[in-house]
C-alpha cells in the first residue's frame, strides 16, 4: 500500500501542477517571445524611413526579406528532427537556455 | 543571448547607415529566434490536453499579437519622434533583454514540472528512432494541408509586408498613422484568434474553418487591389481588417489540423514542414515581388504585387477545398469534435509515469 502511494504521487502531483500553472505557464511562454516578436514586425512600417536614410529600393527592400526568411527555411528542418529526437522537455531547456 | 546579439547588429547598422550589416543582424536574430520557437509548440502538447489546446493556441495568439501591436506603434513613433532608425532598434535590444529574463523563469517552471514526473520524464519524451523517413508516413492529407496552409499565409505575408508603404503613398497617411491601422489589423487578428479556437474545439470541421480563413484573405487581398485611392480616408480599413480576421483561424485550423492528424511523437517535424515550406515559398515570392514592385511601383503602386498574393491565393483555396475533400471522404479526422485524439496525447503524457509504477 505505502509503495502503492508514493509511486502513483508523482503523476498525481504533476497532474495538479500542470493544472494549476497552466496559464501562468502559458502567459510565460509567449511573453518570453516578445523581443524575437516585438523586433520581427517593424520593417513594414519602417520601409519608407529606411528607403529614404538607407538608399534602399524595391529589389534591396526583397533581399531584406529574404534574410529574415531564410532561417526559417533551414533551422527548422534539422531542428525539428533534434526536438523529436530528444523530446520536447529537453529541446525547449536546451534552446531556451542557449537563446 | 542571441536574439540580443542579433538586435543589437541591427541597432548599429541603423547608426551607421549599412545595409549589408543590418542584413547580417536580421539573419542572426532571425536564426536565433526560430532555434527558440522550435521546441515550443511541441511543449504546448504537454502542457495542453483536450479542448485546452485550441483555447492555448488561441491565447498564445492573443498576448502574441499583442506584442506586435507594441511594435507597430511604438517602432514608426519613436521614429518620427526622434527622426533616428537607430533609437527604435535600441528600445528592440531592451524588450529582448527582457524577454530573455522571461523566458528564464518560463523554464523553471517546465523543469518544477519535470521533477514532479519524475527523474526520467523528459528522458522518455524523445524517439530516438525518429528519422526524415517519417515524413514520408505521413497521410497524404498532409501535403494538401501544408499547401492549403502555407499559401495563405504567403499571400498574407506579401500584402502585409508592402502594406505600410502602400498606406502611407497611396493614402498619404504618415508613418505612425500606417503604423497604427497596421497595430488595429493586430487586434483583430488577436480577436479573431481566440473565437477561431473556441469553435474549432467546439464544432470541428477544421477544413471548413480553414477555407472560411482563406476566403477572409483572399476577400481583403482582393479590396487591397480594388479599394478607391483617396487622402486620408478610411477605405484601407476594409481589406486590413479582412486580412487580420482571416489570420487567427488559419493559424488555429492549421495547427489544430496537425494535430489531430499526426502522432505526437512525430509533431516536432511535422510542426516543422510549416515555417520551412512557408520559408521556401516566401523565398521565391519576396524574389519575385521584389521585381514586380521594382518595375511597377511608380506607375502602379503595389497593385501588381497584390494581384500576385491574390493569385497564390486561389490556387491556396483549390488546396482548402481538397483537404476538406480528401478528410470527408476518408478518416473524417478533422470534421468532428475529436476527443479520442486529444485524450491520447494526455494518455501519452501519463503513460510512461503509469508504466513505471507498473513495473515497481
């Protein structure tokens, strides 16, 4: 019965955390994205201030956006990969902890 | 650190007027920040179960949107303010700093959680026999999915991206004010989102709610093309809030769809196609609207580029309504309600902790 009782506690004990911090969890979560999505939003209405103070035109105007893409285009993939190879507990320490 | 680092590069290109320097931040703090957003919507599996999924996406949407909203006011704002591209940007490396501090309290609270499943958890959470060859297990309903959902969001992008310069030369409103219709057209999409994640938890049929998104799209692409150019007046309102009401439940239908579709164990390369195909398209599509824009812009404005987005957008509808197709006439996954799915994600999440007390 005593064994019965501390091993079913763990999950019991995860259960209830995981219900009671969900929201603090989640609010956490995406306010720990606001720089990355605070800066990422600012090109489209800068676009004239950098056309005028950098000399930028159209095509520089689509290379800009083609950097900001790219990443997009190779991290995930190998990313991906890793995050299901090691889990997603280990994935986002790792890359939380790293970025 | 990196998502500083990367700012920061950008705040000293704006100071000095280098290009090529500002080209090498954004790719650095664009790298880092799809390293961070990796591992995140898999965790929202762990954290989330049943119908609380819908109503989590939809939430992380909001306070998401939020975050944009910020930007799109204060980031044109502090400009005309201090006339300075730099000043902005440096307000950018004070926000990141202060995400990072966030996002350090958000992993103490997974890692408490961790501890409360058990020493080897997060151990067991992995598959180590996953491999590129999965994808091609995936049901071919996926594909149709990943198209339908990629060029929405492609054609919102382009229309998004040329948008402020649109309002300010062919409506003459100024920076802030372009800035401001871009930070309303937030809050609606921040509006929509949540409503978009009730009613999918509530009625199903995701392939419907995801042509009804694209039809929102297309709808405000298509008056982005067509509305009267005038001074100062209120028409870009329509297509902009067309296009933020579509937003929300293409990102929830889409998402939502993954879900119930793919094993939970495979997500992370599931989730994954999205932002790559996304990336791929939007790599071509700045190409070729960049051109467009080039060798149009002075006659035209941007019409042709929004006649291009509009055109990716109907061969994106074809690939909503053959999704819908495609899921009716076979496992109908993705019409119903769908508790079993969401429960086995909870069961999966349990089953390792139940296994081992089992076994003792």
């Amino acid at each position: 019965m005593g064994t019965d009782v501390t091993i079913v506690k763990p999950s019991i004990e995860a259960n209830i955390f995981r219900e009671n911090k969900k929201w603090v969890f989640l609010a956490l979560l995406c306010f720990s994205q606001l720089g990355q999505l605070y800066n990422s939003q600012a090109m489209p209405t800068l676009q004239v201030p950098f056309e005028k103070e950098m000399g930028m035109n159209e095509v520089d105007y689509s290379h800009l956006v083609i950097a900001e893409t790219m990443p997009g285009f190779v991290f995930p993939l190998i990313g991906g990969f890793l995050v299901d190879y090691f889990g997603a507990s280990k994935s986002f320490l790792a890359t939380n902890l790293f970025i | 650190m990196i998502i500083i680092l990367g700012q920061s590069v950008c705040t000293m290109a704006t100071y000095q007027k280098s290009f090529w320097l500002f080209i090498l931040g954004k790719v650095i703090f664009n790298s880092a920040s799809e390293a961070a957003t990796l591992a995140r919507s898999k965790i929202v599996g762990i954290w989330y179960v049943n119908n609380d999924i819908g109503k989590a996406l939809g939430a992380a949407v909001v306070l998401q949107t939020g975050a944009a909203i910020v930007c799109d006011l204060v980031y044109p704002n502090l400009y005309s303010m201090t006339h300075s591209l730099g000043f902005p940007f440096l307000i950018g490396v004070i926000v990141c700093f202060v995400s990072t501090l966030i996002c350090i309290r958000c992993v103490m609270v997974h890692k408490k959680l961790l501890t409360l499943k058990g020493g080897d958890a997060a151990s067991q959470e992995g598959n180590t026999n996953i491999s590129y060859k999965v994808i091609r297990k995936f049901p071919p309903i996926i594909w149709l999915l990943l198209a339908a959902a990629s060029l929405g969001v492609d054609s919102f992008i382009i229309v998004k991206l040329y948008l402020g310069k649109h309002l300010q030369t062919s409506y003459d409103f100024t920076i802030g004010e372009a800035g401001s219709f871009l930070a309303v057209s937030q809050v609606l999409t921040g509006a929509a989102t949540p409503i978009a994640g009730f009613l999918t938890d509530r009625v199903g049929k995701l392939p419907i709610f995801l042509m009804i998104s694209i039809g929102l799209i297309q709808s405000g692409v298509f008056f982005s093309i067509t509305a009267s150019k005038c001074e100062r007046c209120l028409w870009p309102a329509l297509p902009i809030a067309l296009l933020s009401l579509g937003l929300g439940p293409l990102f929830v239908s889409g998402y939502g769809s993954l879900l119930r579709l793919i094993e939970e164990k495979e997500l992370g390369i599931a989730t994954a196609l999205i932002p790559v195909i996304i990336s791929a398209e939007m790599i071509v599509f700045a190409i070729l609207s960049g051109r467009i824009a080039d060798a149009t812009f002075d006659e035209y404005g941007y019409t042709w580029v929004f006649t291009m987005a509009l055109i990716i957008g109907m061969v994106r509808l074809l690939f909503g309504l053959l999704v819908q197709i495609y899921d009716y006439k076979g496992s109908q996954k993705l019409q119903h309600r769908n508790n079993e799915d969401t429960t086995a994600l909870l069961n999966r999440s349990n089953e390792r902790s139940d296994s081992e007390n089992n076994e003792l």
